[in-house]
C-alpha cells in the first residue's frame, strides 16, 4: 500500500486497544505519519469495546474535615441514568474496588 500524501510505502502495525482483546490493523507512513485503520478489524474492536463495561479511573477528592468522595463523570451518568437525589447501593468486595 502506498500513502496517498507522499507515496512511501506504507507499514503494516497491529495496534492494541485498551479494553479490547483483538488488535486494530493501522497501515502508517514513517515520513508523514499519515495512517489508517483497517475496516474489518475496527470494526471488531469497536464491537468487543461496546460489549465490555465502562471503565473509568476517578480521583478521589475530599469532601469536609472526615469525608472523602468522588465526582461522577458524564459518562458514567449516562450510562446508568442517573437523577440528582437517588440512592445507589455501594458494596466493597475488596479493598481496590467499590461496585454501585
């Protein structure tokens, strides 16, 4: 394959995606950087991300004197459609990890 801006060729590299198992084809041009992504392994890779759940690393800010507490992102209210004053139940399996 050669790139459509200065006609190198252009290289074969799987590119891992955080959260997926498969790995996304890109063809990359070393004189330019112009790349692209395959189609048919985009498009796995998007679909096994879709399957798997949303997981965002959050800061942990202190709320009074003895409370600490952490903000939800947009993201994470939209997916479990959140409302201002609802309840959500809180379990700690472990001590990395608090499940809503």
């Amino acid at each position: 394959m050669m790139c459509p801006k200065c006609n190198s060729v252009l290289r074969k590299v799987e590119v891992m995606v955080n959260g997926a198992k498969s790995k996304a084809v890109s063809y990359q041009c070393q004189k330019c950087d112009y790349f692209e992504f395959e189609q048919d392994s985009s498009k796995k890779v998007l679909a096994e991300l879709r399957e798997s759940p949303l997981k965002i690393k959050q800061a942990i800010i202190k709320l009074s004197q003895d409370r600490l507490g952490i903000y939800f992102n947009r993201h994470i209210v939209r997916s479990l459609q959140l409302k201002k004053g609802e309840s959500v139940y809180v379990s700690v399996p472990d001590e990395k990890h608090i499940v809503l």
